[in-house]
C-alpha cells in the first residue's frame, strides 16, 4: 500500500513538473546563476602597465565604455590603457605603446563609432534584461559584445569588448584583444588625416554625431566645389561635342553621356575630397557613404547605357530605309537582336548596380533599412513598382527573340500602315507612312493580334475596290485591266490577277481588282495607280457608251421629278 502511494506522489511531482515548466518560461526571463563566472580566463593582464592611483570602473560593459571616455577627454591616456587588452604584446611593448593604443582606441571610438548607451548593459553578467522572451539570448549572460564593425580593406572587422578574469582575480570588462591588435590598421584608415593635424585644436573638437567643427564648416564647402566640378564637365562634354557633326559617332555619344558624365563628376569629385580631407564613420558615414557610392554607380551605369543606345540608335537610323527593303531579311534580324542584346545589357548592368550597392554600402545594417528587409516590406514595395516595368521587359524581350515584329517589318497597326523603328522596354516606336512617329505599348503587341506584312515574305496581295453601274460590261473592263497589268512592271505574278464582282446594292455593283506586288511600299504606289486606271477607264467607257439607254460603267444618283402642275391640279 505504500509503495501505491509512493508511485502517485510520483506521478502527481511530475505531472506538476510539466505543468509549471512552461508557465515559468512565459515569464520574465531569468537569469542563470553558476558558481563560476561566464569569463575568459587569462593567465595575466597588462603586465608591462602600473596600476592607477584610481583605476578605470571595468566592472559592466558601460562603465568600461564611460571610464574609458572619461579617462581619455582627460588625457590620462597611460590611466585609459587599463581599458586595453594587451596580453598578445609583450610586458615591454605594453609600456611602450600603451598610451598610443589608448589614444587610437579614443580616436576611433569617438569619430567611428555611434555608442548606443541604452543598449550598453550595466550588469557585470551583460544580461539583456529588457529583450524579449523569443529572444534566444534573453536571460543568457555574456561575455562578448560587439560595439560595431569597420571596413578594413576587403574584410569587415569588429570592435568588441570582452570579459576577461585573471586566476583569483575579479573579472573586468575591456576592449578584446583581437580589437587592440587592429588598432593600428584601424587608425591608419579612420584616424585623422594629414590635413585635420594640422588645424587649430579647436577646429578638431567634436560638434556633434562624430563630425568635428572643421568638418561641419568643410563639407558645405566640398559639396560647393563638386557642383563647380560638375557645371565644368558639363560645359567642357558641350564644347567637345559641338566640334563635331550631329550624326557622327563621336557627335552622338558625346550628347548622350552628358548628363551621366556630369554627375559622375559631381559624386566623384565629392569623394575623392571626402576621402583625402575627412575620415567618417558612423551615422555620418551610414549616410553619406551609401549616398555617394548610389550615385557613383548610377552614372557610371548610366554612361555605359546611354552610349550603348546611341551607338545602336545611330546605325539603325543611318541604315532605317535599308533595313526595310524586302529583300534585307538578315539585316532585320540582325538589328533586332542587337536591341534585344542592348535591352539585356541594361538590365545586366542595373542588376550589377543594385548589387554593388547593397554588397559595399551595407545597407542591410544602416538606415533601418533591416527592419524593412527583415519584414519583407521593402520587397513587396519594390515587387509592387517594378511589376509592370518587368512585365513590359519582358514583353520586349519576346518580342526580339520570338521576332513577331522586327526593325525594319512593315506592320498594320490600327489601320495604319507603319514601319517597326525602335523595340524599347515598355514601347514599340512605329513609322507611318507620312513619316509620324506611333508609339505602342509591348504589351499590346504581346497581348493582342496585329498584321505583319514583312514576317515570311514581303510579297502581299492589292485589292482595289470599284463601284460600278449594273449595267456596266464586266468583261469589257477586265480586258483594259488585264492589258494595264501585262504593262506594269511593279506588277508580280500577273497570271493570278483578277477582277471580279464581289457585292452589288440597289445603287450599283461592287467590283475589285486583285493584283500582286513585290513588298508593301511598292505596292501601295502600284494599288493607288491601279485605281487610278480603273476610274479613268470606267469613265472613257461610259461616256463613249453615249446617252441613256445604253450601257453606263459609273453608277449615277437619279432623282425622280414630280408634275408640280398635276399636283397642284390635284390639290
């Protein structure tokens, strides 16, 4: 009986047990405790260095940040070095560069570094006690924090504190020792320039963010020289390419590069200045680096763009009317690939830009651009834009491959008869006739019907419609048609033409002439000449036909008039 209740006091402790488990992990997040500290042990730390008469406060991660600072704003910079983990050095080299690392470690802390107080831990265990129950690493203790991360030539670099303990020593919070022997490096890359040493001390002093006064008064002044920059290529590339003629290579190319050049010139010389005279990181750079790479690559992308069109736009028009010549089928293929090709360059080198951008600006760190991209807001936003753009490019693209409208095709296009000029992203570029200009969406030309004249051969049918009387000898004019087309040079297959009566109504019968020709642009002269022919003749057969009743070609409206004076008898 015992052992019974034995095994239900067991069974109800772990029924408990599995109960209260979960209800205590939706709680506050706990914070483990141990019986040792979560440290890296050292065997000893800055043993070249005395100890301060005050030493630094290491005991949190903020108090190391705070008495840092406060020790180097002081120039106590051999009291700021116990901050320093100098254990890869020797006890020599620490005495020696001790207070050089101090103050590099200042100088890029307070110029490159944004330091977020709030999310400074001011517990000796660096728990997090304000994150979230669904972060992995509430209630966890740390003893590494990462304060940010620097460019360094090709890799990314941190700059982190670490929790260091000595064998029977309490454990302090410094900067790592992977971060001090950066340090140099680090310096060299954001540390003053040349030109910052040698202004007044109080032109240095911080204004605010991480920019210093010099900086506030300077950058104003480099933005004003970029833009000087940028007027003096603009007028220099119109000076140069009005030395040359509109429709030479140079003359074109020269035009389209213009405003890409121009504002390479202004992102450019802009950089090239910041890059000598500052050294910025932080928000500062968060902003102005990204900004000025955006524009960097877009001009570059743009010159590379514009002139790949002016140079193909260029030998399309010089070769338009050659182009459309019936027999120039490989030129037509050869041109409409090439625009395909160009299409694609574009998107290649838009692709390559987008991406330059988001690899070497980091933007997924800076800006809150990561929450966006973290809540996929960003790509719905862009997905959304970009939808009818990718479509319409799309579109273009199988409209040059699949070749159902190629440069130099003759197309009917809303009853106008029109050449194919330019296949662009969102628009086909249409010569009518008179020589105007039809611009018609891609999609329309993907998504609906549309007659090309020029897609197999260029040879088409003419059909010239004629109203005649019912009483005009059909045969007698077929005879002076078929002699008119034995004459025509423009006229092909002249055994298959025709001319018959098709429809009749009660004023007169229509008849249509059927005759063929060698491509569109002929065979609209040779249709206009074939009607011409057919009324002039129609005409001299009726009035050689003399008066009523005899035989008339050309129908007539008859009025019927009435005996106004039996009417009026009547009446």
């Amino acid at each position: 009986m015992e052992r019974i209740f034995r095994t239900l006091a067991g069974l109800l402790a772990l029924t408990f047990t599995l109960i209260a488990a979960p209800l205590a992990a939706q709680g506050d997040p706990e914070v483990p405790s141990g019986s040792e500290p979560y440290v890296y042990e050292v065997e000893a730390l800055n043993t070249g260095l005395a100890d301060p008469a005050e030493p630094l406060e290491l005991d949190t991660p903020q108090a190391l940040v705070e008495s840092f600072f406060s020790a180097a704003e002081a120039g106590e910079w051999e009291r700021a070095a116990t901050a320093l983990d100098m254990t890869s050095l020797s006890a020599r080299e620490q005495a020696m560069e001790a207070e050089d690392l101090a103050a590099m470690m200042y100088e890029i802390a307070n110029r490159s570094i944004a330091v977020s107080w709030a999310d400074l831990p001011d517990r000796p265990d660096a728990v997090d006690t304000a994150a979230s129950n669904k972060n992995p690493m509430a209630g966890a203790e740390r003893r590494h924090i990462s304060l940010a991360h620097l460019q360094l030539g090709r890799r990314t670099v941190p700059v982190s504190i670490a929790r260091l303990q000595e064998p029977d020593g309490e454990p302090v919070w410094m900067f790592s020792r992977q971060t001090v022997g950066n340090l140099p490096e680090l310096y060299e890359r954001y540390g003053p320039t040349d030109f910052e040493l040698s202004l007044p001390v109080p032109l240095r002093q911080q204004a605010f963010w991480t920019l210093a006064w010099w900086e506030v008064i300077a950058l104003p002044l480099v933005l004003m020289l970029a833009f000087i920059a940028a007027v003096l290529t603009y007028k220099a590339v119109g000076a140069g390419k009005k030395r040359f003629d509109d429709e030479s290579m140079a003359g074109v190319i020269l035009r389209a590069v213009q405003v890409p050049l121009t504002l390479l010139a202004l992102a450019g010389s802009f950089a090239l200045m910041r890059n000598v005279l500052f050294t910025l990181s932080g928000p500062v750079e968060d902003i102005l680096g990204p900004l000025q790479l955006t524009l960097i690559v877009i001009a570059i992308g743009a010159i590379i763009v514009t002139a790949v069109e002016a140079v193909l736009d260029l030998a399309t028009d010089r070769n338009a009317r050659r182009i459309e010549e019936p027999e120039n089928e490989e030129g037509r293929d050869f041109y409409t690939q090439a625009s395909a090709v160009r299409r694609l360059i574009i998107v290649l080198v838009m692709v390559a830009g987008l991406g330059i951008v988001l690899v070497q600006s980091n933007l997924t760190q800076t800006l809150g651009f990561s929450l966006l991209a973290g809540a996929g807001v960003l790509g719905l936003i862009i997905a959304f834009a970009a939808r009818k753009v990718l479509g319409d490019i799309m579109a273009s693209m199988q409209i040059a491959f699949a070749k159902t409208a190629r440069i130099g095709d003759a197309v009917q296009y809303e009853g106008q008869w029109c050449y194919v000029e330019k296949i662009g992203f969102t628009h086909l570029r249409l010569r009518t006739w008179d020589d105007r200009r039809v611009m018609a969406p891609v999609s329309e030309f993907v998504g609906s019907s549309f007659e090309n004249w020029t897609k197999q051969e260029p040879a088409l049918i003419m059909r010239v419609p004629i109203y005649l009387d019912h009483r005009a000898d059909v045969e007698a004019l077929r005879e002076k048609l078929m002699s008119f087309v034995e004459d025509d040079d423009d006229i092909i297959n002249k055994d298959q033409a025709k001319f018959e009566v098709i429809d009749h109504e009660p004023k007169g019968m229509l008849a249509r002439a059927c005759v063929h020709a060698k491509d569109p642009k002929i065979g609209w002269t040779m249709h206009c000449r074939v009607r011409e022919f057919l009324l002039k003749t129609a005409a001299e057969m009726d009035a050689a036909a003399g008066n009523e009743p005899a035989p008339a070609y050309l129908p007539r409206e008859r009025e019927v008039q009435m005996d106004l004076t039996m009417e009026e008898q009547k009446d």
